[in-house]
C-alpha cells in the first residue's frame, strides 16, 4: 500500500494546542425550530449558518481538518419533504458557497454514497470538490448520505475482492489495509468529536476512525452553534489526557 493511502496516526501521552482533526454531528435544527413554533426547514436553514460559523471558527482555532456529519444514511427515512428542503439547501450550500472557501482557503470533500443523490446534485458536488482542490488552510469533509457501517461494510468488501482477484494476500489485510479502503483514506483520524443539543451517541459516524477520538458532549443546539462553543470543547480536549491505551506516567 502507498504512503498516499496510508492512515495517519498519533501516538503518545500528550495533548496537542489544538486537534488536529475535529469531528461535528450537527444535532439540534429541529428542536430549535420546534422551540421557535416555525417549520423544520427555517432550522435546517439557521443550521446552514450554523455550519459557516463553525468553518470559520475551526480555521480560527489551527484546526487542519474539519469533518461534518451533514446527512446521514438513516435520514432518508425522514418524510419525503424534510428530505427534499434537506438536499435542496446542501445544494444552494454547493453551488453559493464555494467562492468564500476558495477565499478562506478550505478544500472541500464529500464523503458517502454520493450515488443517492440525483445526477444535479452530484454534479454540484464535483464541481465544488474541484473549484477548492487547490485549497490547504483548512480541509473540510461534509459527510452525505453517510454511515459508518456501510463504509467499512464497502472497505471489507473491497478488500475481499481484491484478494478473490489474487491482487492482494488475504493474510496481509491489517487494520492499515482496511484504513486505506476507507473513503478517509490518507486523513488523519478524528482527535475530537463533538455532538450538540445535548445527545450523547455517535450515531454511526466515522465509527473506525473515531476509535481513540476524545467525545465532547454540548447542549447547545446546532443552529445556535458559534465561535465561543468550538473554543469551550477544544478547552476541554487540551484538559483531556490522551494516553492511546497506555498507561499514565
């Protein structure tokens, strides 16, 4: 396997200033709306600020990867119109933001079944991966139809092609093999996840990737989501003592 599609990993006993790596499950529009007596789509809506905000913030903070967990796999069982206000604003999103992360310098990626969405859609997608292709202050992963089950479902069936073909030895497929076969491939895993209005579960997000994250748990609904809260969870990542299985001292 190539350096290219080789995990990073960190090792070690202490805290780096800041993650290098933060992790987001955007919880809460609907509460929000909810709270508020207007529709659902006004919270998806205040959520998309929410997520400006946020982006701004982790380039603010040295953060170097920024990966968000925007729609999930399990959300197309939503009712038909929340899933259409859903993907119509991740497209306005596509096409209306991508000259202000040029500007910022973010690179954007998309990872998930990007095949459940309509060929407009996908379109959108590639041409804002490849408008920021360039970018290196801050890379930016939303995650689209995502879920972390069908990911490493797909790497091991990858694998196991592979190795029917006689491309590669079943016996040499490690979990760098398998990090490699991972749509995150080359990424360096998760330092933080953060979840907000309070739930605490990862709800199937980067479920490989995350094995050593430290998980941060804030009440705040995501629409209501700034600045000061992404400083209030990298505050309690650099009191956290990450030790990667190893004892302390």
């Amino acid at each position: 396997m190539s350096a290219a599609t080789q995990p990073i990993l960190r090792t070690g006993n202490t805290s780096p200033a800041a993650p290098v790596h933060v992790g987001i499950i955007m919880d809460g529009n609907g509460r929000w709306a909810a709270a508020r007596g207007v529709p659902r789509a006004l919270g998806h809506k205040a959520g998309a600020e929410a997520t400006r905000r946020a982006v701004q913030a982790a380039g603010e903070q040295g953060v170097s990867w920024l990966t968000l967990f925007a729609f999930s796999s399990e959300n197309w069982r939503r009712p038909a119109d929340e899933v259409r206000d859903l993907t119509g604003l991740m497209r306005h999103y596509l096409r209306h933001e991508v000259d202000q992360l040029v500007e910022q310098g973010v690179r954007l990626r998309v990872i998930g079944d990007r095949t459940a969405f309509g060929s407009g859609m996908q379109a959108e997608i590639e041409r804002a991966e490849a408008a920021t292709a360039g970018n290196t202050r801050l890379n930016l992963n939303v995650a689209l139809s995502y879920g972390g089950r069908a990911e490493i479902t797909k790497a091991a069936r990858d694998l196991a092609r592979r190795a029917a073909a006689g491309e590669i030895d079943p016996d040499a497929i490690d979990e760098s093999a398998l990090a490699g076969a991972l749509e995150t491939a080359g990424m360096p895993d998760p330092d933080l996840i953060i979840r907000t209005s309070g739930e605490q579960r990862i709800s199937n997000f980067l479920l490989w990737q995350a094995a050593y994250a430290e998980l941060v748990f804030q009440p705040v609904l995501w629409p209501d989501y700034g600045p000061e809260h992404m400083r209030e969870a990298i505050a309690e990542f650099r009191r956290r003592d990450r030790r990667f299985g190893a004892r302390a001292g």
